[in-house]
C-alpha cells in the first residue's frame, strides 16, 4: 500500500484549501511548531483506521473564506487499485463526529469500481480492503509523537495486549469465550455411568435384604430351644459362691499380713524406746559443755568475719598500689608547637596559587579555541606551550604547599592530643591515691580489733555438731515411739475385722469351675445372637428404604439417558475447540513464533541506531534490555534517548513481521528528545531505511526537525508556507 496525497481544506492548522503529494521509499514533513505537521499526520491515521481526528474546535475552520467547508481526502494505491478516502467534518464544533464519508475504489484508469457513503459501509470496506487491523495501524503503524516511545513506557499488562493484539491472539479469546458461553449453555445430561451404577445397586440391596431375612429366620429358630433365664440363674448362683471363697481366701491373707506386721512393730516399738533412754542419759551428761561451746563458736564467728575483712583490705592495698606505679606519663612530641598563623599564611598560599592555575587553564582553553567565546577576537598571540610548562610548575608548588599544610596542622593536632593525655594521667593518678588512702585508713581500723586468734573454730564446731545430731536422734526415736504405737492399734483393729468377715463368708470351697465357664458360655451365644436380630432388622429397614430410592432414581435417570446423546457429541465438539483456543494452548505458540522473529529484527535495527545496548520481548511479553555492563533491566528504566532508540528499533522490527504487506510507516518526531548523537545515529539508520524501502516497495512517513533526518527524505514537504 502506498499513500500517494492529501488534500483539503480548512483542517486544524492548515487553513484554506491544501494539496500534499506523497511518494519514494521516504517522505520527511518539516516546518515549526504549529505549522499543522501533526495534523497532516493524524488526517493520515484517520483516513485508515476510520477515527475521529482530534477535539474541539481547533481540529475545524469555517467559513473563513467563501464558506469552504472542512474536509480531507487521501489517495491510495493497493494492489493496482487507487482509493480514495473523504472524511468531510461536522460544524458542531463542540461535538466531533464524521458526516458522511466516502470511500472510493477505481482502477488506474478511473473507472470507479466501489464506492459507498456511510460510515459503517466506509468501515467494512476498509476492513475488507486493509491487509492488518485498525488497532495494529492506530498502535505500530502510523505513530504520534506521544506514542513513539509507548512501547518502552507501556506498563506489562498494557504492553502484552498489544502484543496480543499483533498476534491476533484477543481475537482467539474472544472465540474462546463465545465456545465457553455457548458449552454454558449446554448441558449434558451424564446419565450412563450413573445408570449402570444404580442397576448394580439396585441387584445387590436385593441380595442383601434376602440374605439377611434368611440370617433373621434362623436366629429366632435357635433362640427357640434355649432357656435363658435359667441359663442366667445358674450362673448367678455359682459367681456369688466363686465370689464368696475368693473373698475369705483374701481376707485371710489380709489376717495374716496384720498379725505378722503387728508383731514387727511391738518389737520395733521396743527397740526404740530402748535407744530413746540412752540417747536422754547422754544430753544430760553434755549439757553443760555444748552449751558453753555455743557462746564460744558464737564469739569465734564475729572475730572470723574481721579476719576475712583484713585480708580482702591488704589485698585491694597491694593491687591500689600496683595501679599507682604502672600509670605512665604520655610521651610529649618533639619540637615546638607550630601557630596557628603559620596554616593560615599557607592557606592563602594555595588560594593564589590555584587562582593562578585557573587563569592559565583558561588561556589554554582560548589558545586551543583559536579565539575568545565571549567577543570573539583571535588569540594568536598567546603562547600555549609556555602556559602548559607555567601550570605544571604551579601543580608541582601547589601540591608542595598543600603537604607542607598537612604536616603544619597534623604537629598542632599531635600537641593538643598530648595535653588531653597529660591531664587525664593526672586525674587518674589522683584518683587511685585517694583510693589507697581509703583503704589504708579501713585496714588499721579492722587490724585493731582483732584480739582473739579463731584456731580453735574447727574443735567446737564438732562439738556443738554433736550435740544438734543427739537432739535431732532424739526426736526422731520419739516420732518413731508413737508411730508404733498408733500403727499397732490400727493393725489390732484390723485383725477384729478380718475374724468378723471370715465368719460371715463360712466356708472356703469354690464351685465346679467347668459348670460355670459351660453356663457363661451360653449366655454370651445368646446375648450374641440378641444383638445380631437387632442389627439384621435395621439393616433389612434401611436397606429396603435405599432399594425403593434406587429404583426411583433408575427410571428418572433411563428416561434421561435417551435425549442425552445428541447434547454429549455436541459438547465434546466444543471443548475441544475450547482447548484449541486456550491461552496456553495455541494463542501461545503463535505469540511464541512471532516473537522470535520480532527479537531477531528488533536486534538487527537496534545495531542499525548503534544502539548501546540489546533488547528483546521476553517469553511473558515484557520488553527487557540489556546494557553494555551486562544489568539486564525492563526498558522503562532506559534514558529518554535510550527509550526513543529502542521504541524506533521496535515498532520497524512489528513493520517487518506483521504490516509488511501494508508497506506504510509514519512517526511523528523519532527524535525528539534524544541527544545529538544517538538523533545523528538515528537519522544515519533511516538513510539505511530509504534503500530497504526502494527494494522492498515499502513507504516511510516522517515528522522531524531534525535538518539531518530531513535531507535524506525523497519527498521533502514544507509546512511553512502555511502558517
């Protein structure tokens, strides 16, 4: 497809009538701000994609001369045919819509093959005749200059729909929700499993409830020929008498038990009290020692925590002392401290000296110039290679200066630091001095008071320990005495009761063991067979109750079953086509070819722009690069510059793989904020782009201020003449 002009009247900035023809592999758009350049180029998109252009009332100039309406209308040539697209405006200026467009299709002859008048019909021609979407034109084709770096900008989730927009995959989620709608709609009634399920319920309730009445039958006939109330006396009777000689073979034992523990502890009781009388002889005989021993141990004690005090004082004397005779003296600095003027005086020493190397470097800077910046007279005159050797000279003294300052100020900084030392050795040493004095003052008081030696602490500690031992002896044999005693009358009273109770249980025989665990025996089968019946006849209940759900469910689910089938082929036609149009299905094969041919072109125009880095579109449709550091980033990250590099390199890679057949591309200010350089790279790479448009039949639209970008365009149009 190749636009061939624009013409018109009366569009947003272009006023009056205008003709603009378009051709060659590149056509350039120049002129300044306001001279209508974005226009031309959104009356472009709008013949295309069927769009209103603009908003408000500066899209429309009425009236201004003679009443010329406001229209445009852009000619086309596509596969051998010319078409010619009219998109007169509306004058409510408030409300912007189209009235009326015309869409034309003739021959290269003129002789009109198509032609329509409404919008909609204007909108499926165009459809019919466009070899891409309107979306893919409005988004990747024809580019404003707010969108030349959309891509770069765009968030994820924005980015990766018009990725699916390219691929065309929304078009398969939209199929893919109508097939999900339309299996919503349909549901199959899944019966036959169910029904042969149920048939096989339905047979084994049956064999079920039969077994069980059989079961049921011939309980009841057992139960018949036992007697199992006699049964259970029986066994009454001979438990109670097993129960009873038990019991009198226990208490026996018991009687047995008490008497021999009574009898140990009368002999107990008597050992005690024994021990108790000795034990009472001997404090009577020590009484009068220990009780001495106590006053002394006392008093001994007392002295022993003096004696301890003196030997923690001289201890803390010796250690007080050490302190004292290892605090060293700082060592003073050689020398004498240096002025303060002195750092001052060199201080203004290096401010000259670097005021004088500043004006050299800028006679330098003037030499090199050839002239002055600022009037622009020659300075032939100046010699460059003496101001060269004049500023080593001063960088040499400067630097010289500089460490003589150091040195200046690191000696008055060593004399403060030895003042601050000096003082605080002297604040320490008086410190430790007062401290000694204390202590010595508290160790002649305490050695004062020592009068009695404690050697014989030791001697009555035993003594006095004794003696508590014999006391506590004593009153453990008097706890042990009436623990006897009190257990001896609950030992007799037990012995009382033993005799009692084998009086009333009488003889110690048991029962023939054989004849109760026989009788046991039939009570247990029919308590058994008891609680079968019980089971058995609930069972039969609930099972009839399954049986006649089954059976309703049955017939209810046959008559579905027969109107099922249609529905059930109908459906798997339809998942299956579901699972075609999956997104993880075949939209994501697609996305993924196209991808890798977009990355293998977006590289090769990235190096085209000599571009600082690589960029591709990642396998979760995210556009990343690469910098020549080798931080791998997302591309909003990327500079202005950078941004326009790689949205450029970009939407030409989309041109190759999905509107070459379109053959159009137009931007509005590829360059606009990139620096001189990277403009220059980009304007050098759309020269390339004119030979690749001459061989492969394909038209590139540009918008620039850039005279570089300009100078390489076949068609040049210049919108200064309608300003």
């Amino acid at each position: 497809m190749k636009l061939l002009s624009v013409e018109g009247s009366n569009v947003g900035l272009l006023k009056g009538s205008f003709e603009f023809k378009f051709g060659g592999a590149l056509t350039t758009i120049t002129g300044p701000i306001g001279c209508g350049k974005s226009t031309l180029l959104t009356m472009i998109k709008a013949s295309l994609t069927n769009s209103v252009p603009g908003s408000g009332a500066s899209w429309v100039s009425w009236g201004t001369e003679d009443s010329v309406p406001s229209y445009f209308t852009s000619t086309w040539e596509l596969n051998n045919q010319i078409i010619e697209i009219t998109k007169p405006l509306a004058d409510n200026t408030a409300f912007k819509t189209l009235s009326k467009p015309r869409v034309k299709v003739s021959s290269p002859e003129g002789e009109t093959l198509q032609e329509v008048f409404t919008a909609r019909e204007a909108n499926e021609l165009m459809a019919a005749l466009l070899p891409v979407s309107t979306k893919v034109i409005d988004s990747h084709l024809i580019i404003d200059q707010d969108q030349i770096t959309y891509p770069t900008s765009a968030t994820p989730a924005k980015f990766q729909e018009t990725i699916h927009v390219l691929t065309k995959v929304n078009q398969m989620e939209v199929a893919r929700s109508k097939v999900r709608e339309s299996l919503s709609s349909y549901t199959v009634p899944e019966v036959s499993e169910e029904v042969i399920r149920l048939k096989a319920d339905k047979l084994l309730l049956e064999q079920e409830i039969g077994e069980s009445n059989t079961r049921q039958s011939d309980i009841d006939n057992e139960l018949q020929t036992l007697d199992s109330k006699a049964v259970a006396h029986d066994i009454a009777i001979l438990q109670e008498a097993e129960s009873n000689a038990e019991k009198r073979s226990t208490v026996e034992a018991e009687l047995a038990a008490l008497t021999n523990q009574k009898n140990v502890m009368e002999g107990r009781l008597n050992t005690s009290t024994e021990q108790l009388q000795d034990q009472l002889q001997k404090r009577e005989e020590y009484a009068d020692t220990v009780d001495n021993a106590r006053k002394l141990l006392a008093k001994y004690e007392y002295l022993e925590r003096d004696w301890q005090e003196k030997q923690s004082l001289e201890e803390t004397c010796k250690l007080q002392q050490s302190e004292l005779q290892s605090l060293v003296e700082p060592p003073k600095p050689e020398g004498q401290k240096p002025q303060e003027e002195s750092v001052e005086e060199l201080k203004k020493q290096k401010a000259m000296l670097s005021v004088k190397a500043a004006s050299n470097e800028t006679k330098i800077a003037l030499a090199e110039a050839g002239k002055c910046h600022t009037c622009g007279q020659p300075t032939d005159g100046i010699d460059k290679q003496a101001l060269i050797q004049e500023s080593e000279e001063l960088g040499s003294y400067l630097k010289q200066v500089s460490d003589l300052q150091t040195q200046v100020e690191n000696k008055i900084k060593e004399f403060e630091a030895f003042s601050l030392a000096e003082d605080m050795h002297t604040l320490e040493k008086s410190r430790i001095s007062e401290a000694l004095q204390e202590t010595k003052t508290r160790l002649s008081a305490v050695a004062a008071a020592q009068e009695v030696s404690p050697d014989y602490k030791e001697e009555w500690t035993k003594v006095v320990g004794w003696f508590d031992a014999l006391e506590l002896n004593i009153k453990t044999l008097e706890s042990n005495i009436a623990d006897c005693r009190t257990k001896i009358e609950v030992y007799g009273s037990g012995i009382a009761n033993a005799h009692s109770n084998i009086e009333m249980l009488g003889g110690s025989a048991k029962p023939d063991p054989v004849r109760l665990k026989v009788r046991l025996s039939q009570q247990e089968y029919i308590n058994g067979l008891l609680e079968e019946s019980l089971m058995l006849q609930g069972l039969v209940k609930a099972k009839a109750e399954e049986l006649e759900r089954v059976s309703v469910k049955l017939k209810a689910l046959q008559v579905r079953e027969e109107s099922a089938e249609p529905i059930k082929n109908y459906r798997e036609v339809l998942e299956r086509a579901a699972e075609v149009l999956h997104k993880t299905g075949l939209p994501k094969v697609i996305s993924t070819q196209y991808l890798s041919e977009i990355n293998v072109k977006l590289q090769e125009y990235l190096e085209m722009v000599e571009a600082s880095f690589s960029a591709w579109i990642d396998k979760d449709l995210q556009f990343m690069v690469k910098k020549s550091d080798g931080l791998v980033h997302r591309a909003n990250r990327l500079s202005g510059g950078q941004k326009q590099q790689a949205s450029i390199s970009y939407l030409l890679a989309v041109n190759d793989v999905f509107a070459s057949s379109l053959g159009v591309l137009a931007m509005d200010e590829p360059t606009g904020s990139m620096q001189e350089d990277n403009a220059k790279d980009v304007a050098e790479a759309f020269s390339k782009l004119l030979q690749i448009g001459k061989q492969t039949k394909r038209q590139f639209i540009v918008i620039t201020h850039s005279e570089t970008l300009a100078s390489y365009g076949e068609v040049r149009i210049d919108l200064r003449s309608y300003l």
